[in-house]
C-alpha cells in the first residue's frame, strides 16, 4: 500500500496551522554511521501505523491542526550554510506565530533552530552525549559540539541534559567545571526518572523550554538505528514520563539522529510515535 508522503494527519495548509512538522535530511559530519539524512521521510513513512485516536485520553490527533512543510534543501550544504538556512526557516516559523517541529539530520540542525528563538529560553537535551566539544574534526559546527554551540546563545544555566552516558575527558571536565547540569542514564536508573524530571523543574523553573531530543538517548535496544549507539540507554516509558512531564512548558521540539540505514524499522516506529505522543499531549492541554 502506499502512504501519502507527509507525516500521518499532518494535513492542514501553513496557514490554519499551529504545528508545523519539517524536515532536515543533513548528515555531512556525522562521524561513526552516516545515514541520518534519510530520515525525515522514513519517519514520516513510519508515522502511518498509528490510530489517530488515543483510548487512554479520548482525543483524536486530527483534532490538531498540524502542516508538514517537507524538507528543507540543506543536503549539501557546508554545516554554517546549513544552519545559517535552519536559522531563517525558524525564524520565520515563529514570526507566523507557529509551533516547530524538526525531523533530523544529525544533531548540529538544532544549533539553528535554537539560535533563532529568544536567548530567555531553556533547553533541555535529551542524549546518550554531552554534544560539549569545542570542535570536532576542526569542525564547529559539528554534531559533537552542538550543547557547546548553543550555550554561546543561552545561558549555560538554562541547559539540562538528561540520559548522557559517553564523554570525552576533556569535554567532561570542561562541561563539569562550566556547571553544565547533567543526569546521566546510570544515576536515572538508580533513583527513577521522576526524580530526574523533578530536579530538572527544579532548575528551569516555569521557564519556556525549547526540547531536542537526539534519540540516542534510549537504549540501543529500542532504538538500534541511531549513529552513534550507546548501551545503558533511558526506556521507552522514561521518555513518555519525560515528555509528559514537560510538554506544557515546551514552545518548540526536534528529534535527531536516527539513522535509518541501521534500523531493522522498528526505530523509525518509536521515532513517529514519540512525535505522535508530544502532539497527543499537546492536545490535552489545549483542552484544559
Ligand atoms: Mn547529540
Ligand atoms: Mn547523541
């Protein structure tokens, strides 16, 4: 059967909608598995094995007015290029007053869509990596460096990071001593994830949250079709605490990283249903 080529019930026009879904098919510096560009549209495929209805809340997806854009034509461009290009979409996007949602690409795309909101924001990033490095390959625009690129724009107080479980020493270190807040994946499964999302209200407040979510946080065994795997991963159910938790003070969100060349098909499932669940929730407290 063939599925129509947009993300399931995303089909409002950009002018009546609130949502707007986009992708950015870029993986030039990915380092380890390169394949991330592809996908946006393996997403969006994926996206069309779900109800529209939710038994557990009683709300319909399609009760959102939700318009996906396509993806933006970054394929090869120089990573500034790139997220000089993601910079004036968003822009745009919030200057009409719309919701984003980014599809990756590797992680560096949200360095651009970050930069184009206000620099009052918090950003909370989800991630198996600290993403801290100065530079990488003299890259700095590299998907490694990509936490450190946005504390250039907000303050380094108003980044979380929850799930990490890899860094480099220098990178720790330099992250540690800058007081980057981080919780890593070993102490979220020793004392529970809501202790973890408590912590994390307690830093950032009632602040505005901008989410981006590299989904190589969860554990390589729901999510095999990542870049750059890491084992000791955060769950499924985590995730959905996580989104829940946080969906009310969330003005924007992307999710990144998946590497579709890697995936046995079941990580672009998890990937469509995570967005499908932020949207769902959305809803709920629309209708509050
Ligand atoms: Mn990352
Ligand atoms: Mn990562």
């Amino acid at each position: 059967m063939e599925f129509p080529n947009y993300f399931a019930d995303a089909d409002a026009n950009y002018n009546e909608a609130d949502y707007v879904i986009f992708g950015i098919p870029y993986d030039k510096t990915s380092t380890f598995r390169k394949g991330a560009s592809l996908a946006p549209d393996e997403i969006r495929k994926a996206s069309w094995n779900f109800e529209t209805y939710n038994f557990k809340t009683g709300f319909d997806l399609k009760n959102l007015k939700i318009h996906d854009y396509g993806n933006l034509d970054v394929k090869n461009l120089e990573p500034s290029e790139m997220i000089k290009k993601v910079f004036n979409f968003t822009k745009k996007l919030l200057k009409d007053k719309k919701f984003p949602i980014a599809i990756g690409g590797e992680h560096s795309v949200s360095i651009g869509i970050i930069n184009a909101f206000p620099e009052n924001i918090a950003v909370l990033s989800l991630d198996a990596h600290l993403d801290f490095r100065d530079s990488y390959e003299n890259v700095k625009f590299n998907h490694a460096c990509v936490i450190k690129r946005i504390s250039e724009h907000i303050s380094i107080n108003n980044i979380t990071i929850l799930g990490f479980r890899s860094a480099d020493k220098e990178e720790f270190l330099d992250a540690k001593g800058k007081n980057l807040f981080f919780i890593d994946s070993f102490d979220i499964q020793q004392n529970g994830i809501k202790e973890a999302i408590e912590s994390i209200k307690n830093r950032l407040k009632k602040k505005k949250i901008y989410l981006t979510f590299d989904i190589d946080v969860l554990d390589p065994c729901y999510l095999p079709g990542t870049s750059t795997p890491e084992p000791f991963g955060i769950s499924t159910f985590d995730v959905k605490e996580i989104i829940e938790s946080f969906s009310d003070q969330i003005i924007g969100f992307d999710l990144v990283e998946l590497c579709p060349k890697y995936d046995t098909g079941i990580s672009s499932i998890l990937a469509a249903k995570l967005i499908r669940l932020f949207l769902e929730k959305k809803i709920i407290i629309n209708n509050k």
